[in-house]
C-alpha cells in the first residue's frame, strides 16, 4: 500500500492560497484541489472524528469539543480518550485490508488508549503543588523519552492559550518527519494548528495573517520535499474555515436578559453559574 501523509492545516481555504504560498500551489499543480464540506458542528473534535471514521457526529458521537454533564453540572472539554469516538477508524480499516497497515496519528485529537499504532498528544502534567507542566503522551511509552531527548520538552504553551504560534507547529512538524523517517508508517495524520490562532484572534482579513500563511506554507514545503523522495502521497486537508461577520450574536447576553443564565463574582470578574442557569450556550 502506497505510503500517505495527511496534512491538517486547521483554518486554510482556497482563498487563503496565493502568493504567499508557493510550495502548496506547487503540490496542487500535482495533483489538484476542491471544496470540503464541513459538518455542525465545524469544531476540531467533531470534525476530525468524522474525517477518521467517515460518519457524521450523531453516529461517531462526537457532537462537539466538550459536553455539559447534568449530574456533575460540569462542562468539560478535550477529553483525549479515543474509545469515545464510535465507529470504524480510517487506520483499522487499512489494517482490515492489508495487515501489514501501519498509521501514526499525531496530535489529532481523540488520541489516548487508541488503536494506531503510534500516537503523540498533548498531556500536561499536574504536580500537587498546582502547576501545569507541558508534556505529550505517546504510544509506545517510550517515544516520550525519545521525543523529549531529541526535539526538547513539547512547547505546551505555544499551541494553548494567548502565546500560541509557530513554535508548536514547528515542533509537531519535526516530530512528524522523525517517525515517518525511523517508524516508516503507512499513514501519517499531522496536526498543524498554525492558521487557526489568528484566524479566531484577528480574522481572515487582517493583514498580520499573511505572515502566518507564509510560514503554515514553509513548514508544508518542508514536510512535502521529505516525505515526496519516497513517492509518497501528500494529501492537505482542513477542517472548517475562518470568514468574516458583519456582527456577532450574542446568544448567552439574550439568555442572560432572559433570566436564563446565573452568574457569581470571582475576584471581581463574572463566571457562569452552569447549574444554576436553565440554558447556556
């Protein structure tokens, strides 16, 4: 079976494509491109459980990046493990097909306890003293250690939160093209979540992005030139795209009026009362 890598790159389109990108233009000569249809909801958990099993989220469960629990009046989100994803996945029909299938799926999420045959994820550690420690979590065990030995500890703090940017991308690519090079998968699934932090932050329209696609394409072009001297197959995918709005809606403030939504004061800043409130977005 011919050896494949699946390029994530969160939050790219068409539109984005241009000048500013010259090593995907250069893959689709090759090959070609066209439109995905995205699902609702257009989240990363959703989305990327139905690229990998093929159904839709009322079959593979994934009906979002969190769900609200109505006996621990909780939200929780990211949950990693991928026995919660129902269904078929892309890597145990390979397997089905031609035993000899190998995937590594790296940090696409659902990636804890799954059947690929390597897997690398975010997951920090949690000391008792309160601190939030960056880590990844990796299938075999072992290639933590090796991961941190040769790239330095995964930089958890520039893929989440206000100082996401290149640097995670960086190190994802890097992780990539070390296991496509020492594990010889069959599939490869990478995560670039690049795109995706100033899109949501800034919009497609602000001019600070094109710096991001320039550098989303560079790291493409550096995987691509690698992984195309074996023959191997390139596919570029995303999950949803950004666009602008001529205004948001507001719905949790329309709850709110609506006497729907409770609040409490936490050090002077306002947090929502989940079980308290009849209806929340």
């Amino acid at each position: 079976m011919r050896r494949t890598v699946v390029l994530n790159v969160v939050g790219l389109t068409l539109d984005l494509l241009g000048n500013d990108t010259p090593n995907l233009n250069a893959l689709m000569a090759r090959g070609g491109a066209c439109s995905l249809s995205t699902i609702t909801p257009a989240v990363t958990s959703s989305v990327q459980a139905t690229m990998t099993t093929g159904l839709t989220p009322r079959d593979h469960g994934i009906v979002g990046n969190g769900w609200y629990f109505r006996d621990l009046a909780e939200v929780w989100f990211w949950r990693q493990s991928n026995r919660l994803v129902s269904g078929e996945k892309i890597w145990e029909a390979g397997k089905r097909i031609d035993p000899s299938f190998t995937c590594a799926k790296l940090f696409w999420w659902y990636n804890m306890y799954s059947s690929a045959d390597i897997s690398v994820t975010p997951r920090p550690m949690y000391p008792a003293d309160g601190r939030k420690i960056p880590d990844v979590y990796t299938q075999p065990a072992g290639l933590r250690e090796e991961l941190n030995a040769r790239l330095g500890m995964f930089p958890l703090f520039r893929f989440w939160g206000p100082f996401a940017d290149i640097i995670s991308s960086r190190w994802i690519a890097d992780c990539a093209l070390h296991i496509y090079e020492s594990r010889q998968p069959t599939l490869t699934l990478v995560y670039l979540p690049l795109l995706d932090y100033n899109l949501q932050r800034l919009g497609p329209s602000h001019p600070d992005l094109r710096r991001d696609v320039r550098d989303i394409d560079s790291l493409c072009g550096s995987i691509i030139d690698q992984v195309q001297r074996d023959d191997t197959r390139v596919i570029v995918v995303s999950e949803y795209g950004v666009t602008d709005v001529s205004g948001p809606v507001h719905i949790n403030r329309v709850l709110r009026e609506a006497g729907l939504i409770q609040i409490r004061t936490e050090a002077g800043r306002e947090l929502l009362d989940t079980g308290a409130s009849e209806a929340f977005a």
